[in-house]
C-alpha cells in the first residue's frame, strides 16, 4: 500500500509522527510536505495529495491541518477525491464502508499521536461496503460534473 500525506504547519509535527508510524507498519509514505513548521498555505499540500490519489499513483492520501477543515474543504474541490475529516477512529471506518473516502484529513491541533493511529488504522484497514452506499457515491460524482 502507498499512502500520500501531507500537512500545513500547524499539523507538522502529527504528520511526521504518522509518517514514521505507517511507515514502521510497512507501508509506503509519500510525503507531499511541509517540512518545517514555518507558515505555508494548506491549500497547496492538500492539492499535492489529492493529485497523487487522483492520479492512482497513491492507494490513499492522508491530509492535516490545525482543524482539518480548511484541508477538508480543499482536497474535495479535487475532482475524484473524497476526503474525510475524522476525529475518531469509528468516523474514518464509516468513512471508508459508507462514503468510500480516499483521504483522510486529521485535526492537528485537536488530536494526539494515539488517537491518531487509532484513526489512521481504522481508516485504512476499512474497505468499501458497496451495496446502497455505491448509489450515494454515484451521485457524490454527478455532483462534480
């Protein structure tokens, strides 16, 4: 699995703490920025890993802000992308069997390092139940003709 993260700098630090979390778990980290905790646009990162999701080149991109918010906001302008802010792990599985979301987005100023696995791993080891929740998707996309 490739997961494509990334962050403003208010959620600097909970990225890089993910990041060496996924990637003691195997998993392969593409990080997409920032990389210091000087002041940045959230725009701009979001935009980074919503492209590698987009594109296929990533499985799944993970995405933090100060309230994930603002990187909600712009990850979903991003045609194919359906990214979820999630504040606790049973969000981001229902994300994931419900609304087959594709980014994640975490609240770097309102979550910890634990929580954050926690939801990280429910995020990812969830999969899309299809079924009636396929029908609500399809018009999620229609939404973005």
């Amino acid at each position: 699995m490739k997961v494509a993260i990334g962050s403003d700098h208010a959620a600097f630090e909970l990225k890089e703490k993910v990041k060496e979390y996924l990637r003691n778990k195997g998993i392969e980290v593409i990080d997409c920025g920032t990389y210091s905790i000087e002041s940045v646009d959230y725009p701009d990162y979001a935009k980074k890993v919503a492209e590698k999701v987009k594109s296929k080149e990533c499985h799944f991109g993970i995405l933090m802000c100060g309230t994930g918010i603002g990187m909600s906001i712009a990850a979903n302008k991003i045609k194919g992308i359906r990214a979820a802010l999630c504040l606790f792990p049973d969000m981001a599985t229902y994300a994931r069997k419900h609304n087959d979301a594709n980014v994640l987005v975490l609240p770097g100023r309102l979550m910890g390092i634990e929580l954050a696995k926690w939801t990280v791993d429910a995020f990812l080891d969830s999969s899309f139940e299809g079924g009636r929740h396929e029908r609500r998707v399809k018009k999620i996309e229609e939404l973005e003709e």
